[in-house]
C-alpha cells in the first residue's frame, strides 16, 4: 500500500530544536553575542549556529523524516539512522560551540574541537541526505515538492563541507593562506547556502504541498513555481562559483549579490504562488499555522524588498544584519513554528487517536490545540520579530535585547502550547484517553504501533 | 445467504457505519469526504470498500482503512471485508457531500 508512517523520533528532534532556539533567544537577550559583539566574534558564532545548525537545522531534519515519505508515497529509505542523524548533530553541534567558546576565551580551547565537531556534523547531514534523497529518488514521476527537496541537499552537503574547512584554519591546525582567504571571504556564501539554499528551497517545495493540502486547493505545478526552481538552482551556482574563486584566492564581489537578486525574485513569484494557492482554495475557515505561514513569506518578501532598498539608497553593509535577522527570525523561524503548531498536533493525533479510531469517539486534529491563546503568542512573536528588526536597523542594541525577551516569552509561550498538545490537555472531555497515556510519551518515541 | 435487495441493504447499512470514521484533519466522516468509492456487499455477505485519501502518502491512510476495516466488520451480517486503497482518480474537494 502507498502511504507513510509515523517518524519515531521526529518528536525527539523537535524537543532538541526547541531548546536551541531557547537557548539561542536567552543568550541574545543576555547580551552574548551579536549584536553586543560584532558578528565575526566567536562569541556571535556560538549563538549563530546554535540556532542555524541546533534549531533550524534540527526542525527541518525532523520535519523531512516525516514528510519526505508523504511526497514520495513510499517508505522512508533507512529509517534506521534517524536517531544516529540526531545524536551526532547534537553531538557535533555541542563540540563545535565549545570550539567557539574556546576561541572566545570563555572555555578551554582545544585544537581538535572545531574539526571533530565539523565531521560529525558533516556525517549527520550526509545521512539525512542518504535518507532523504535514498526516498525521493525512486519515486517517479518526479512531483515539484520532490524536485525542491532533492535540490535543496546539494547546498545543505555544501555548506557542511565548506564549515567543515573553515574549521581547519580556525582552529590553528592549519596555517594554509587559501583555506585563510576562503574563512576571510566564503563566510556569506557558508550562510547562503545554509540558510537559503538548503532551508529555503526545502521549505518553498514542501509548502507548494502542505499549503495546497491545509487549504484545500488543487496541486498545480504551475509556470511560476518551475521558474522559482530554475531560478533558485541558478542562484546555488553562482554561489559555489563564487565559493570556488574564494578558495582559489582570486575573490569577486558579484556573485552573491548577483544570486541574492536572482533568489529574491524566485521569492516574488513563490508569494504569487501562495497568493494562487490561497485564493483557490475550498476550505473557506483558515487556521493559524496557515495564518502564521503566510506572515512568514510576508517577511521573506520584505528580507528581499529592504535588501534592494538598501541597494539603491547606497547603504548595504549596514542592512546586511537587519535583513539576515529577519531572514533567520521573521521567515524560517516564523514558519517553522506556524508549521510545528499543526505537525505537533497531527503527530499527536497520529500516534494517539489513529489506533483507536472508529472505535471510540475521537477529536479533530485542531481540537488539540487552542487557537486563541495560540494567536496571542503568534502575534507577540512577529510583532518582536519586526521590532527587533527595527531595532537593528536604527542601530539601537539596548532596546534589541528587550525585544528579544519578548520574543523568549512569546518562544516559550508556544512551547507550553506544544507540550499542552502532546498531554491531550485540550482534547474534548468525550474524547480523551485514560489518564497518563500521553503523558509518558512527551518526546520520546512510542514502540508500539507504526513508526518507523 | 442474502439476495440482493439484502446485499443492498447491506452496503448502506456499511456506508452508514462508516460515519463513525472522521477524517482527522476536516472532522467530517470519511463517507461525507467523499473518500469511500464503492461499497459491494457480495452474495455470500464478503464486503469490498474502495477508498482513497485526500491526499496520496498521507501518513493516516492505514489508521483510516483499519479503522473503515473494522467498522464495517461490525455491521450484522457482514463475513469478510477487504478494503482496497486507490488514487484512481485522486480526490479532489469537489468530491466532499456540501454540509
């Protein structure tokens, strides 16, 4: 039978990405890092990458040990390495900010760290490339969702590689001047790849799919979203061509700028494609991880709309970090948590309600979670997350840390909110299970049932 | 053995049963979706359920025909039930009964 199953250990990747973003957001509000220091600081690169690599990087992993199985209808290809792909992320992750904090003078700095941490990393990524790629692969036709995921592993192999050689020269146990020159130069191009090719086309072709689905509206591959594919995968070439020169010690100002104007009008037609979407669709009630997901690719769109301003006004550098923070905060981030909101709720639903269903009376998904505490906590997030923007843009690094407090509160609002939804505590009275069930299984995987 | 008004009988008695199937994302049941293509109830009262999902890979598909599997095995009179999964055609929104 076509169909996908319950990933055991997405849950357990989710619990890891949150407590990174926590973490991130409380070091931020602490004043560690940018932007009380400047970004190259190691400082500033500890919290960076605990939320790139520790929130970001672990929800889009989760997420795509769950889905990638829906958009190829077929079994996911060694489901067995999900939890060794968690555990030397983590584990990678924690050496590579302990390398940091070496570097930043605030723990002992040990030589092997940094290179240890990037292998590890490196390993982990290739799996969930393996894994995720291994999946899509054989199930032709190709649908445009599969095509984004499938293209967005090549930057995602990329990126690890090239942090993966950063970490020679960073951490002393090279003195090579052209793996020197690609740190001074490459570090942009490193994000890049991280941030928008991997994490961005991934979330473009994923959300052609679950938007269509959540609304109801036909799933087209319409002209627009090829071209926001080319386009993209255009981009990611000039990237690494620009990545190349950077090595080879001849480096050019052009080619990131020139894929960050060709991305940026993928976006525009990608907004044209959700505004399709939405506007065909049959499910007139829309609910809040729609609502949240479509903030989301309003503050994408403005990421690319300040970052042409800043062209023509002349002043570049210095919109740089307001537009990447609001990449980071106001898109991924704000996206990821509208989409964690129903994915915690439809797993839960899964893993709780599925085995017992025509059996005993059971809920909708939605009827696990509230939707109105929920737009609070939606709406506190990306009003600080637009604040904070402001707040970078006007140079004012003092009010930025207040906002960020707002922005923990708003974080940890909705973690409550997720770990309400996984106790059934708002599932209706007829509806719930003998107490102590859900309980047990906060993020850790059930062993009965269908997972894999 | 029933005849055929039974064998008809049957089946709606099937497809009224399967109201207590929802579909967990929309609430409403799996008969009202528009995701149960056919109901045979055969002479010797062997069910066959044809039925898809909203959407091909959805990871509810076999929570969904276990649960259409078992409820129609309770309706009285029904043996065997064989629930057989498609996406030929896909559902589409249109399918779903207006409320």
């Amino acid at each position: 039978m076509p169909g996908a199953t319950l990933s055991r250990w997405t849950m357990s990747y989710f619990a890891a990405a949150l407590i990174c973003l926590i973490a991130g957001l409380a070091m931020t509000a602490s004043g560690f890092g940018y932007p009380s220091v400047p970004m190259n600081d190691p400082a500033s690169l500890v919290v960076v990458h605990l939320i790139a690599i520790g929130w970001l990087a672990q929800l889009f992993a989760g997420s795509l040990l769950q889905f990638v199985p829906v958009i190829a209808s077929r079994q996911l290809r060694s489901p067995h390495l999900a939890l060794p792909i968690l555990l030397s992320a983590m584990a990678g992750l924690l050496l590579l900010l302990t390398g940091f904090m070496g570097l930043a003078d605030v723990a002992p700095l040990w030589t092997w760290m940094l290179p240890a941490g990037g292998i590890l990393l490196t390993c982990s990524f290739t799996s969930l490339c393996w894994t995720v790629v291994g999946t899509l692969l054989p199930a032709r036709p190709y649908t445009l969702p599969a095509k984004f995921v499938i293209l967005g592993c090549l930057p995602l192999i990329g990126a690890a590689l090239v942090g993966l050689l950063f970490t020679l020269p960073l951490s002393g146990l090279t003195g090579d001047p052209y793996l020197i020159d690609l740190v001074l130069a490459a570090g942009p191009s490193h994000a890049y790849l991280g941030l928008v090719g991997w994490m961005t086309i991934t979330a473009i072709g994923v959300s052609y799919r679950l938007l269509a689905m959540f609304l109801l509206s036909p799933e087209k591959t319409r002209r627009t979203s090829r071209t926001v594919g080319w386009l993209m995968a255009g981009a990611l070439a000039v990237v690494i061509c620009g990545i190349v020169l950077d090595g080879t010690g001849s480096p050019a100002g052009w080619p990131l700028p020139a894929a960050i104007a060709a991305a940026g009008l993928a976006v525009l037609l990608y907004a044209l494609d959700i505004r399709w979407i939405y506007r065909e669709r049959k499910r007139k009630a829309v609910e809040l991880n729609v609502i949240a997901s479509l903030v989301a690719v309003g503050m994408l769109v403005a990421c690319f709309v300040l970052f042409a301003a800043s062209i023509l006004i002349g002043n570049l550098a210095g919109m740089v970090m307001p537009v990447a923070y609001l990449f980071v905060f106001g898109w991924l981030t704000g996206l990821g948590l509208g989409q964690l909101y129903k994915i915690v709720a439809f797993m839960t639903w899964l893993e709780f309600y599925g085995p017992v269903l025509g059996r005993m009376a059971v809920p909708r998904v939605q009827e696990l979670v509230n939707e109105r505490r929920g737009a609070i906590w939606f709406s506190l997030y990306f009003g600080a997350t637009a604040a904070a923007t402001v707040a970078l843009i006007l140079d004012m690094p003092d009010m930025f840390r207040w906002i960020t407090i707002a922005q923990l509160a708003a974080v940890g609002a909705l973690v409550f909110e997720f770990v309400q939804t996984r106790r059934l505590a708002m599932a209706p009275a007829a509806t719930r299970l003998p107490a102590g069930i859900a309980a047990r299984r906060l993020f850790l995987p059930s062993f009965n049932g269908r997972s894999s | 053995m029933p005849d055929t008004l039974e064998q008809t009988n049957l089946a709606e008695q099937v497809r009224q049963q399967l109201s207590m199937v929802i579909d967990p994302e929309m609430g409403r049941s799996v008969v009202e979706m528009g995701l149960i293509y056919l109901i045979e109830v055969t002479a010797g009262g062997d069910a066959h359920i044809l039925m898809t999902t909203t959407t091909k890979g959805c990871p509810a598909s076999a929570f969904l025909r276990e649960a259409i599997q078992a409820c129609a095995a309770s309706v009285h009179g029904v043996k065997e039930v064989d629930v057989e999964l498609t996406y030929n055609p896909p559902w589409n929104p249109s399918m779903m009964m207006t409320p």
